[in-house]
C-alpha cells in the first residue's frame, strides 16, 4: 500500500456510489448473466440520475452522507465514472 492509497479509498466508495445510482437511473446497465457493467451511452438518462441524487441528499440518504452536502461533487462523478466501462459487458464481448 502505498503513501496515497489512503486517501484513493474513500474516492473509490464515492464512485461505487455514483455506479449504483447510474445503474439504477438505467444510465449503466448492469447485466443479468454475468452481472458487469456496461455503458450503453443513454445520455438521455442522465437528468434521472441527477434527479435521483438530489432526491437522496434532500432525504438525508446514508449512501450519499460520506460527500458530506457535496451533490457537484456526486453530480460530476455520474459522469466520469462510465469512462471505466466498455459498451458491451463480458460475456457478450466474448460471444
């Protein structure tokens, strides 16, 4: 483990969270099969998805309590989090 890995887990719980909610939004679909993520490009989901985050801090949702009141900071992740995924998930890459 090195010095700064640290501080790179709380921002990988922060992008498991910005992951759930997309999947949930149906931004990224999460596969029946083989259960990986795949990012189909459905832009048009993303207001969902910002809906559903200020839905979560105005409720006071423990998911979204470690940003502490910061929703741009969740709100920047919906985004940047779907760079990790390809557009097919694995088992129908592989056939």
């Amino acid at each position: 483990m090195g010095l700064f890995d640290h501080f790179r887990r709380g921002d990988d719980a922060r992008d498991r969270v910005a992951i759930a909610i997309d999947v949930a939004s149906g931004v990224l679909d999460e596969c029946p099969v083989c259960r990986g993520i795949s990012d189909k490009q459905r832009d048009d989901r993303l207001p969902a998805a910002e809906l559903d985050v200020h839905q979560r801090f105005d409720r006071g949702d423990p998911s979204v309590m470690m940003f502490n009141g910061d929703r741009d900071d969740l709100i920047r992740r919906l985004r940047t989090v779907r760079g990790r995924f390809d557009y097919h998930c694995l088992c129908h890459s592989t056939g």
